[in-house]
C-alpha cells in the first residue's frame, strides 16, 4: 500500500490546492493532507480543516490534519530553501514514518523529498492548469471567486434578504438588485409551493423552510459571491403563527442557511395590489405586524425601505454598495494579516 502526503497553508484553501490533491490521491492508496498553521497567521485552523474536509467528505482515502507550530522554532513553509526544507522533512518524517510519497507545486518539494528519502511528484508548477494562488484570492476576492471551491464559497459568500408583508414588492426587488449587481438573486420558495395564501398548511410551511434553504445553499457555491435573497425563514415562522398560532420547529442548519448579512425591510406603504392569491389588505398589514414581532424575537435588525418603486430600488442599492465595501474593506485587512502565501 503506498501512502503519501500533501501539505500547504490553504489562506484560502482553492481549487488549485484541490486539483493537486487529486492528483496526489491518483498515485497513492491513502493520502494525508497537512495544514500547516503558524502562531502568526489568524485564520483559524478549523476553519481550513473544514473546507478540505467538506470538499473530499465523500473520499474514504483521505485524512486531513492540522499541524500547529511556532515560527521562532520553526521556518514558514512557504520559505524555499535547502535549511527550511531540511528542518520540514525531519518534522515530515516523524509525522509520516511509512509515507513514500509528497507532492508539491512549489520548489522546494523536490529538497524536501531529498531529505526524507522519499518520491515527490510535481504537479502544475508553472500554474498552467489553474492561474491562481491563495495571495492572488486574497488581493481580489470577487475576481478570483470562480477559483474557490464550493466549501470555501459557502462559508465567505454576502447574504442580503429582502424582508416584508405581501404586496410590498420583494420579489420585483430582488430580480432587480441581482440584474444590477450582476449577481445571483434567490427567489422565495413559497410561491411555487403554495399558491394561494388563503389556502394553505403547516406541513406546506415546513417544507417551504426546508426547500428555501436548500435554494439558498446551492446558490451560494455558485459563480457570484453575492446573493440577493427574497424572504427567510423569520418569515416563514410568521406565518405559522399569524395563520396556524404555531410556533414551528426548524433545525439549526435551516438558521444557518438563512444567516444573512444585510436584513431590508420594506415597509408596507407600497400600494396593495390583490392578484387574486393574496391576503386582503387587512390581514396583509396584520402580518406586517406579525413579520417585526418575529424578526424582534429573533434579534434580527433590519434597513428600512420606503418610498415608490424606485426609491425602494435605490435606497436599497446605496445600502447593498456600503455593505460590499465594508466587506471589501474587512477582507483586505483581514487579508494584510495573512502576509505569507
């Protein structure tokens, strides 16, 4: 049986780290892949454990490790040098004792297999097949984002929901903002699922939770780091206490999958428009009022939209813009910390 090893410091883990692993696993019988996490880097080693984890779940052959180490005692293991690759492979070899094999796309798995006396294979040195690198992401998030892996995408992708009672335009809005950003838009599950608002169950409800989520999920590992979403599951539960007096019971990850970053609420003063599937005007405005106890009890704060169609259009469009640059601007220190490539 031929065991080998990969290893990196995955800042973030992308889809060129991901290629090489395939590659390795295709020359080996078990394979064991080593993150490298220093006392200076502040991306939680957790957080990269679960990106590998998640992409290979499905590959028995695999095994992710996280290996912790202090750089006063140890060279950073993106150093190419014969002193650096000679203090790894001896850390390599008392981790990996019957490991025959290492593959690398840097200089230095070729020293570093010398030292240990083992085979090293080279995969995309020259990053023909995959253009990318994790300090490329880290400089451009938005650019890069088509190199990330589902797993990472999912967990760095902006979440904004457009909240609010019937008639209030959430739809119309999202489809918008998504043309305007040139970004995916989610639309409400609820209306392929129920029809009529007036006729409808609990068990339509929770599987509108469910379904909803899952929409919400496929599109954030999809091709744009930005999701407009229109309704969440707050709104869901509103309506099973506002139509049932049930207080419905949904699992943690549906919360989870329904985690946004910016909440826009848009307020009811948009004219009622009966199509013939909705609440009467009245019962529409009682749920307005049913929706804000919801979101209160479950410490969600909101943006407040008002005004025409337009107005609404662009209030929203001013609040998503800060939103990003806020975002931008987090990533960009959060990535000057992460100085090593």
């Amino acid at each position: 049986m031929r065991k080998g090893f990969v290893f990196g410091k995955f800042m973030p883990f992308h889809k060129g780290h991901e290629a090489m692993i395939r590659f390795a696993l295709s020359y080996c019988d078990e394979l064991s892949v080593l993150i490298c996490c220093s006392n200076k880097e502040t991306l939680p080693a957790p957080v990269r454990q679960v990106w590998v984890e998640e992409t290979f779940r499905h590959d028995p052959r695999i095994k992710v490790l996280v290996f912790q180490y202090d750089e006063s005692l140890l060279p950073n293991t993106s150093e190419t040098s014969a002193l650096a690759s000679e203090l790894w492979a001896a850390q390599f070899k008392f981790l990996f004792p019957d490991h025959s094999l290492v593959v690398t796309s840097e200089p230095y798995g070729e020293l570093v297999a010398d030292y240990m006396g083992i085979t090293h294979m080279a995969f995309d040195m020259k990053k023909a097949k995959y253009p990318v690198s994790a300090s490329k992401i880290r400089s451009n998030l938005p650019e890069t984002w088509q190199y990330l892996p589902d797993a990472v995408k999912a967990s760095l992708v902006t979440k904004v929901v457009l909240l609010g009672t019937e008639s209030t335009g959430k739809t119309t809005l999202t489809t918008r903002l998504s043309e305007h950003f040139n970004c995916t838009g989610v639309l409400e599950a609820g209306r392929d699922i129920i029809t009529d608002s007036n006729d409808f169950g609990i068990k339509d409800l929770y599987l509108i939770a469910r379904e909803h989520a899952a929409r919400i999920d496929r599109a954030a590992k999809g091709v744009s780091p930005l999701l407009v979403i229109d309704t969440n599951i707050h709104i869901t539960l509103s309506y099973g206490e506002f139509a049932f007096n049930t207080e419905l019971s949904v699992d943690r990850g549906i919360f989870e999958s329904n985690r946004a970053d910016l909440y826009l609420y848009l307020n009811n003063d948009a004219p009622f428009v009966q199509d013939g599937t909705r609440l009467s005007e009245e019962d529409r405005n009682r749920l307005d009022i049913s929706h804000r106890r919801i979101l209160d009890k479950y410490g969600v704060t909101c943006e407040e939209i008002r005004g025409d169609w337009d107005e609404r259009f662009e209030q929203a469009v001013v609040l998503i813009e800060q939103l990003m640059q806020r975002k931008l601007e987090s990533w960009h220190q959060f990535a000057e910390k992460l100085h090593y490539a």
